[in-house]
C-alpha cells in the first residue's frame, strides 16, 4: 500500500482540504451556517476541563492545538474552572506560557509550528480526515509533544456536510479501531503519554452522544508516574 505523508497526501486528502478552505470562507451552504460559525473552534471548550486537569498533573506550559479551527476557543471569553475562578481567555484558564495554533484549512494558521510544545491537543479534527493519511497525521501530531497528546475523535455522522454533498466525517470507526492506531503510533514515542476521548453515539433514536475518555500513558512509564 502507498505510503502517503505531508509532503506527499493522498488526492483524496487534497481534495477535502480544498472542500474546508472553502467552507472556512464561505460557511457551510448546505447546511445555512456562516463562514463565521463553519469550523470556529468551539468544540474544544468542553474539553478544555479534562486538558486543564493533564496541565495540572504534567505542569505543561506550552500548547499546540492541531485542527484549531478559527481559533474562537483562544478569544476573550469568561471561563470558570473547577473551583469557580473566572478567567478571560483559555490561555489565563489553562495558565500556560503560550498556546499556538495550527490549522491546513484556514489561512491564519495554515503554517506548519516550529519547534515542540509541551503538549498537542486536537479535537473533531481525525475523523475529517482520509483513512489513508490518518497515520502519517497521527505521527505529525504525536512528533510534536514532549508530555502529552490529547485526542478528541467522533464516531458517528457530521451535521456538517462537504460543498459535493458527503458528510464532513469521512473516517467513521469505532473507539477500539482509533485505540489501535494510536497505540501503533505511540510505539515510535515511548516518553509521551496520550488522552484519548471518544464521542459515540448514545442512542440511535435520539442522536445525541455520550463521551468514552481513555487514558493510556507512555510505553516506558510505570504506573502510578
């Protein structure tokens, strides 16, 4: 089988990045959603308590979020913590050093980082992504962190659908398929610790979803580390 890589994607990963830089200009047409509200970032906010809580414990200071969006999770904002302390942005509410974004669809962010970071999170980003470039995906994200990777990945359908009609979550798989790949990739990164949240379907019926949150540390770490 072909490897596919950063410098040389599968077709099919260019072509759905093409479908996201427009989709990030015009909005999400199908679907009746600003350019404004298409892929803003938002996701992240419910998982920013459990990043908080990895912060925390690792004492990391500096954060790469891969898939970032627009970056309206980083704007000013209040956020409560755990103990009912205001902040008036992610970075005071995590209280890092930096945080940097990094997203290939939208122009503000479209470069790759230099350098490495404390720790790479990236949420509702692996599951737009093309199967066949999930592991080369997988292992940029993972090269990036000294401590920890935080991973929030969908498996069930978008609301979003593509500008050609398809569902904007084009890899669909279950959390023991995911847990596998990861587990494949952090072999090649044995000081590094990885977060892993699913969002799965919680019932049929009703389309709403309920969170399964593993965690699975470095291969040379010992528990209880």
């Amino acid at each position: 089988m072909h490897q596919f890589s950063r410098e040389n994607p599968s077709p099919r990963y260019t072509e759905l990045l093409g479908y996201y830089k427009t989709m990030h200009d015009e909005g999400a047409e199908n679907e009746n959603i600003s350019a404004a509200n298409t892929f803003d970032g938002r996701s992240m906010l419910r998982q920013a308590p459990n990043i908080l809580s990895i912060i925390k414990v690792l004492g990391s200071e500096t954060i790469l979020d891969y898939g970032a969006g627009k970056g309206i999770q980083y704007g000013p904002m209040e956020i409560k913590n755990p103990d009912g302390e205001t902040f008036s942005d992610m970075k005071s509410y995590w209280n890092v050093r930096s945080i940097t974004c990094f997203d290939p669809g939208h122009e503000p962010f479209s470069q790759l980082p230099e350098g490495n970071f404390d720790g790479v999170v990236t949420t509702d980003v692996l599951e737009h992504c093309p199967k066949d470039d999930i592991p080369w995906i997988l292992h940029e994200i993972f090269s990036y962190a000294r401590e920890f990777v935080y991973l929030n990945v969908a498996c069930y359908p978008a609301k979003k659908t593509l500008p050609n009609g398809e569902n904007a979550h084009c890899t669909l798989e279950s959390p023991d398929w995911w847990k596998g790949v990861f587990d494949t990739v952090l072999v090649d990164y044995p000081n590094l610790r990885y977060y892993a949240v699913f969002d799965v379907p919680a019932d049929k019926g009703n389309g709403t979803a309920q969170i399964e949150t593993v965690q699975i540390r470095g291969k040379n770490r010992q528990a209880g580390n």
